[in-house]
C-alpha cells in the first residue's frame, strides 16, 4: 500500500493532465470555430473534481 501522500500526489498530476488535455480540445475547438464557438461547459464528476480514472469527460 502507498503512503497517503503519495496518493494525493499522482492524483493532482493526473487532473493536471486532465486539465492540460481539456485546454487542448478548448484551443482547437477555438482554433476551428472562431467566433461561432460561444462556450464549452465541463459537467459531472470532471467538473466537481471528483473524477476517478474511469470518468470521462461531458461536456
């Protein structure tokens, strides 16, 4: 068994991953939409952080 912290610190780079991957598709989505794109919505577990690596994203 891992140590706690050790824990909490692969989950905080998995959501910074998460996070990274998520600002990709929102730049392309920029990238190829331009002024037609009005907003991209994160919902469900993604959006109130409390995803598991199971979680996808709905948006």
């Amino acid at each position: 068994m891992s140590h706690p912290a050790q824990a909490l610190h692969s989950e905080s780079e998995g959501a910074h991953a998460e996070r990274a991957r998520l600002n990709e598709v929102v730049q392309h989505l920029r990238e190829h939409l331009g002024d037609s794109l009005i907003a991209v919505v994160l919902f469900g577990s993604q959006a109130r952080g409390e995803a598991t690596p199971e979680s996808d994203w709905a948006c």
